[in-house]
C-alpha cells in the first residue's frame, strides 16, 4: 500500500459519519445508497459525498445497476494496514518477551 492509498483510508475513517456508513455496510452487504442515507439526518447528497470518500479509498466497492448503486465492504486495506503495524509489534513483543523468558529461566538456574 502506497503512502498516499494510505493517507486516504486514513483520512476516510477519521470521520464518525463516514465509519458509521462502513458498519452499516458491512452489517447489510449489497445495501444501497438511499438504505445508508435512511440512517442520517443528512442530505442523501452529503452521504453520497461521504460514500465517495470511502469508494475512493478503496474501502467501499459499488455496483451501480440502473439507478440503484449497491455497496459493499472491501475489508482488504484495512487488514493491510492490520498487517503492517501488527507485524512489527509482534515481533517487537515477541522478542522482549523471548529475552524476559530466558531472564527468568537463567534466575532460577542461578538461585535453584
């Protein structure tokens, strides 16, 4: 994932509307625009505006048939951005705790 695709989901779930709609979308696959619009007090304009964000982040994906648009969660940069950091953390983590095991191991040899 580039710097800038990375920006843009960033920025997409700093808003609460916006991660509001994703729930929404991810609890009801397939749901169209005026369905996520039925759930704001907004204008079905500033949904579709928010909706746009999110698709072009890449974590909306619409399938416009006719007039109608159905929508669906595309989970895939979110679980890159999962992998990325927890990657690093875990091997971090995973390293401090090897060392504090055999820390302890070598303790106990010590004062056995």
């Amino acid at each position: 994932m580039t710097e800038p695709e990375l920006d843009a989901v960033f920025l997409s779930l700093a808003s609460t509307s916006r991660r509001q709609m994703l729930d929404i979308v991810r609890l009801m696959p397939g749901c169209t625009v005026g369905y996520v619009a039925d759930h704001f007090e907004m204008s079905r304009i500033g949904v579709l505006k928010h909706l746009n964000t999110l698709e072009d982040a890449g974590l909306i994906i619409s399938n416009k048939q006719g007039r109608e648009r159905s929508l669906y969660l595309n989970a895939v940069p979110l679980q890159l951005i999962h992998e990325r950091w927890s990657d690093d953390y875990s091997e971090f983590w995973a390293n401090r705790l090897t060392r504090l095991k055999y820390a302890i191991e070598k303790m106990e040899e010590q004062h056995g």
